[in-house]
C-alpha cells in the first residue's frame, strides 16, 4: 500500500458510479442475477451495452454496432481488487452480477469540462463520459438519456442526472 500524500479538508462528494441524489432510479429490466459482466469485466461509473447474448453487460456496443447505451453501471461494491499491489479498483469480474441503471443521478468522471445543461455521450469503445449540447456530435461516441447537473473540469467528476435537464 502507497504513503498517504495528501490530505483534504473536506471530503469527496462521491466516488465514479454512485448515487448522486435520492431521486428516483430505475434498472435495465432483466431477471434476477441475469444481467453479468462481460469477457474482461465491466468498468464501474461508465455506461454499460446488453450484449447479444442478452446476458453480459460490456462497456462498449456488440460489434458492429453504434446503438445509445442500455445503462450506467452503478457502484455496488462488486468490483474487486485482482493484483496484490492494488489499492482499488472499477472493475467487476467477467461473470460477476453488474446492476445497470437507465435512470437516476450519478456521479461520474467526464472526459470533457462539463457545464449544468449539456448532453451526456457514452464512448462506443470504453463506456467513458464526455459532455456537449445536445444534439451534438462527439466522435467515438453517442447521446445518452443523461444530462451534466454539475459543472466540471476535464477528468474531474460531474453529476450525471436522467431527470434534470434544464441549466
């Protein structure tokens, strides 16, 4: 385990995939334990595809695909920490339940500055977040049903909301 190099005075608002709000949520609709990680995991707090198999869920569409993501992939503790030197660790284990959320508000990390009011975009190649207007076009991925509810910096965390899309 690292040194402890820092210190903040006040502490995070969240990690990547929580709740940001006790608003409403709702889950991809699939039966009990029937929704799993894919061949190499599944990353926490970015947006997750049904792949074909209708069972495992993946960061990226089924290939040859560019279809609107069928969820976010919420923190539910499932991701484990494989490698002895690790501290932590976003990834839930190929076959491990994934709980995917079609509605809600979240915390994520945005690849983009974001402002209050713009589109969310899920990348086609990892499930990573990038903001813009809505109707926009960000390469390498597509317009999800969320909107930023926060303003931030590139790499920094943003809430993430299905429900506020207004500035």
């Amino acid at each position: 385990m690292a040194f402890q190099t820092q210190v903040n005075t006040q502490p995070a608002p969240g990690l990547p995939g929580d709740f940001a709000s006790l608003n409403p949520t709702a889950t991809f609709p699939a039966g009990e334990g029937a929704l799993v990680a894919a061949a190499g995991g599944c990353t926490i707090g970015a947006f997750g595809w049904v792949q074909t198999d209708g069972r495992s869920v993946a960061n990226a569409p089924a290939s040859g695909t560019t279809t609107a993501p069928d969820g976010f992939v919420h923190r539910d503790l499932t991701g484990q920490i494989a490698s002895l030197f690790d501290e932590s660790s976003l990834t839930i284990p190929q076959g491990f339940p994934v709980n995917l959320f079609t509605a809600g508000d979240f915390w994520a990390t945005s690849t983009t500055a974001a402002t209050p009011g713009q589109a969310v975009f899920a990348s086609t190649t990892n499930g990573s977040i990038a903001t813009a207007a809505a109707g926009a076009t960000v390469a390498g991925a597509v317009q999800t049903r969320f909107y930023a509810a926060s303003a931030c910096a590139a790499g920094e965390l943003v809430k993430i909301s299905s429900w506020s899309h207004a500035v």
